[in-house]
C-alpha cells in the first residue's frame, strides 16, 4: 500500500495578515489565543482554521493562562467592568424603591377611588 502524506492546510492570506498586523510576528499569538479563549472552540479546530502548529498554540494559550492573559481583563478594564457592576446594583436598588413607590400609590388612588 502506498501512504501519502496527509495534505497540510496553507492559512488563508487573510486570516495571516490579521494574526500579524499591527505587531508584526510577535504579536502573532493573541489572535489565536483570544479565538481559544472567548469562543470556547478546541485548540485543534483553531489550529486547522488559521493554519498554525498545534503545539505552538497550546503553549501560547497556557503562557497567556499563566500570566492571567486569557479571560483575564486588564486593570483599566477591569476598573471600569467593576465601576459598570455598582452603577447597575444602584439602579437595580432604585428601580425596586420606585416600584415600591409606584404599587403604595396604586393602593391609595385605589382607596380613594372608593
């Protein structure tokens, strides 16, 4: 039996020039690693879409895990999720007392409508 050696799939020119603009090579790794990070999709499938060796991946998804890169928000982003959080338990908190104020007001037009 003849065995030919399994078909390597060339990277898209364009998903290439997005993995590397703006950074060159160095900044070649986010891409990828953001794809494994955010959409949950298993290493194997990221590196067979975008073309690029499994192993590299794993390592830079596992560097980036290390250093708190991957799911990890960075501090002026993490200050201004957390800022969002408070205003939105204020508002919350607001919204019951209104409703609060709303139904008393019901049951006294209620009472006088009598």
């Amino acid at each position: 039996m003849d065995y030919a050696a399994p078909a390597r799939r060339v990277p898209d020119p364009a998903v290439q020039d997005v993995i590397t603009s703006g950074g060159g090579p160095e900044e070649a790794w986010k891409l990828p690693v953001w794809i494994v990070a955010e959409t949950g999709r298993p290493i194997g499938q990221v590196v067979r879409d975008l073309g690029i060796n499994e192993t590299t991946l794993s390592t830079w998804v596992s560097r980036a895990k290390k250093a708190g890169g991957v799911g990890a928000l960075p501090v002026p982003e993490r200050a201004g999720l957390a800022r969002l959080w408070r205003q939105d338990a204020e508002k919350s908190k607001r919204i019951k007392e209104l409703e609060m104020e709303r139904d008393a007001l019901k049951r006294g037009m209620a009472l006088w409508a009598k």
